[in-house]
C-alpha cells in the first residue's frame, strides 16, 4: 500500500514538476542569447536533465498503470470468487 501512496502522489506532483522543468529550460535559453556566462557543471547538469525528467515521468506513470492493473486483476478474481 505504501507503494501505491508513493505513486500516486508522485503522479499528482508530476505537473508541477513539469511547469518547474519548463522554467528552467527557459532560463537556460535566456542565458544563452544574453550570453550569459554557465559553469561547465551547470551546463552538464542541464544537459541531463531533460532526459532523467522524462524517464521519471515514464517510470511512475509506467508504475501506476501496473499497479492500477493489477489492482484491477485481483478485484476481478475476488468478484469471480466471491460468485463461487
């Protein structure tokens, strides 16, 4: 049960997540057309952080739809026992 309260607040932090990954991205190109002078370590952890973003989002939204799946499977056996 733990598990499922961990998703599905992560899925409802998503879209914030989403809006603060947009900010920084538009940070990131306002930096760039002033020129303005980024850290090799800020720029490599920009450079990452599109992809860890989306393989985030594709992990949780990929783990909530399992367990909502087989949350699904195991109402649907206990119905079908339950009529036996």
């Amino acid at each position: 049960m733990e598990h499922l309260s961990f998703l599905g607040k992560m899925s409802s932090e998503l879209p914030a997540l989403e809006r603060e990954f947009e900010i920084v991205n538009k940070l990131f190109t306002i930096a760039r057309s002033y020129n303005v002078q980024v850290t090799d370590e800020e720029l490599a952890l920009y450079q990452t952080l599109g992809p860890d973003f989306i393989t985030l989002k594709v992990h949780v939204v990929g783990w909530l739809c399992m367990c909502l799946t087989q949350q699904g499977m195991l109402k649907s056996r206990l119905k079908l026992l339950l009529c036996i």
